[in-house]
C-alpha cells in the first residue's frame, strides 16, 4: 500500500471516531491532530477514499504568466496569419507587436487555448551520421514535385504541371521553378536556370534516381541528356539510394512545406499566374526565419556568406 493511500486510511479511522464518540476535541487530541483538519476532512469525505486524498497544490496561475491583454492580441494575430507557422509567427509578434516572450510559451498558450494540436508520438528513428556542408555550392538537392490537380483551374484544369526545385544544403536557399512536362530535358532547362539564379559555383547536384534524371535503372548504358550535360558543365552527380527519399530529406521536407503554404489555399487559373505567384512565394521563402540558422533566413546566410569573401 502506498504512503498516499495510508494517509488516506488514517483520516478516514479519524473520521469515524469522530462520529462514534462526537466529541471533535478528544478525536483530535488522541490522533495528535488539530480540530481544525478534522472538520476539514469531515466536510470533504463523500464516502470515497479518493476524496480524503492529498490534493495538488499547483497554483491556478504564474506571476509571469501571459496577460490577458497579450494573450488576445497573440490569438487575433494568430487567426489572421495561420499559415505562418510558429517560428514565423513568433517573428512576426516580436517586430511587429512588441512581443516579449520567447518561442516556447508562444507554443504553451497556443497548446492551451487549443489552437496547436498536441504533437503526435512516434518512433524516432536513429539518425546515421551526416556530413556536414559549410560551403555554399558544395551540394544541391534537386528534385520534382507533382502538383496537385485540385489547386488547378480555367486554362489548366486537367493539366498536369511540375515544380523542379533546388535548395543549396549549406545555406538552405532555394530555387523553383514550375515546367509542363518531366523529362531529361527538361531538368537541363532547370539546371541553366538554376546557374543564373544561384550566386555560386555549383560543384555537385544531388537527386533521386528518376527517370527525369538518369537512366541507370533502366539499364541503358548511355549517360541521359541530364547527366551528360552535368558533366559537360564539371558537376558532379551524386544519386541517392533507391528507395531512401530521406537522403534527400531537405527538399522533400521543402515539398511538404510548400504544400502547406503555397498549394492547399491557392487557385491557379494560368501558366503565367501560377509562375508569377511562384516567384512571389520563393522571394518570402527564402526570407523566412530558420532555426537551424539560429532564426536567420536563407537569404541572410547568403548574404554574410557573399559578405566574408
């Protein structure tokens, strides 16, 4: 048995010798106990040991705890910027709302106020070890994303489009770009883009093992247009294990993010409209704060990386 349950019991005995004899004072005075605690468990005891429990003593509130005015302010802002995210929303209240709390109890008021779903539980896998990248260029994860029919209307209802996207693993900056068909070719006209939108050499792009990209698990024998130009170009092409989209986590994780973000509220209606509003979403992308920059967006590494040479 337990001490909790013990003392439970104790005040229970005490309890019913105080209605056997009705005499508080004497009860009290043969438990060593003041009359005091004794009409207190009396009013308390429902006929369940539970109720003559201890019970918590947490305190209903914190001297530092969010005020009534900050926590309406965050929630107005909150339902008017739910696409933001956390971090970008802790940016945003921080210079535009002279927020001062850090990130953490930003998250426990959105917890509490039942905005935030709790975070799911799942296995975590152990990570192997990675190499690091600390030079811009050193390596780009380059892959496709199918966009989704449903965002697409009027002229492109039907059609299907690309997002061919690049993101530079030292710095995180990104390109993208939005093509009507997937092939070899096509990746080349992305890789020319790609060159004139990065301000650094590119040593080495990165990709899954898609047709788009090589030919190896067909079994040619032939490099694919995509290959042959990179090496026509002095990059390097490094594939990735087949069936380990994880190896090219960055810009998988950038795919969901844009799905998010840029696809699940929008509604496309042209070629030109969804590039435009492409190029809009990347330039804001990019600029977003990033904790593993320690809340400096991709540009702002860029930039002190440009900055040093």
């Amino acid at each position: 048995m337990d001490s909790i349950r013990q003392v439970a019991y104790f005040r229970l005995r005490v309890i019913k010798d105080a209605r056997k004899t009705g005499n508080i004072s004497d009860v009290a005075r043969l438990h060593r106990v003041c009359r005091q605690s004794v009409y207190r468990w009396i009013q308390r005891y429902d006929g369940t040991l539970e109720s003559l429990m201890d019970r918590s003593k947490r305190p209903h509130s914190h001297p530092r705890q969010h005020t009534d005015k900050e926590r309406r302010m965050v929630l107005q802002v909150y339902h008017h910027n739910k696409r933001l995210g956390l971090v970008c929303l802790w940016v945003h209240l921080k210079q535009n709302h002279n927020y001062k709390r850090s990130i953490a109890s930003l998250y426990r008021l959105l917890r509490r106020e039942g905005v935030v779903p709790p975070p799911s539980k799942k296995r975590r896998r152990k990570p192997k070890p990675y190499e690091p990248i600390l030079v811009p260029g050193k390596r780009i994860q380059v892959d496709v994303k199918h966009i989704p029919k449903a965002c697409l209307t009027g002229s492109l209802a039907g059609r299907k489009l690309y997002q061919y996207t690049a993101i530079d693993e030292c710095t995180r900056f990104r390109h993208m770009a939005i093509y009507d068909e997937i092939n070899p070719q096509a990746s080349v006209r992305f890789i020319k883009e790609l060159k004139k939108c990065f301000p650094f050499e590119i040593e080495c792009i990165q990709t899954d093992n898609g047709t788009e990209f090589t030919s190896k698990l067909l079994g040619a024998t032939k490099l694919s247009a995509f290959e042959e130009y990179l090496a026509s170009e002095g990059i390097m092409h490094k594939r990735i294990a087949v069936a380990t989209p994880r190896h090219n986590g960055k810009v998988e994780r950038s795919h969901r993010t844009d799905q998010e973000r840029f696809y699940n509220d929008n509604k496309f209606y042209s070629l030109k409209y969804i590039r435009e509003q492409l190029a809009k979403y990347l330039r804001l992308s990019n600029r977003r704060p990033l904790m593993v920059h320690n809340w400096k967006s991709a540009h702002h590494m860029l930039l002190n990386y440009q900055f040093a040479l």
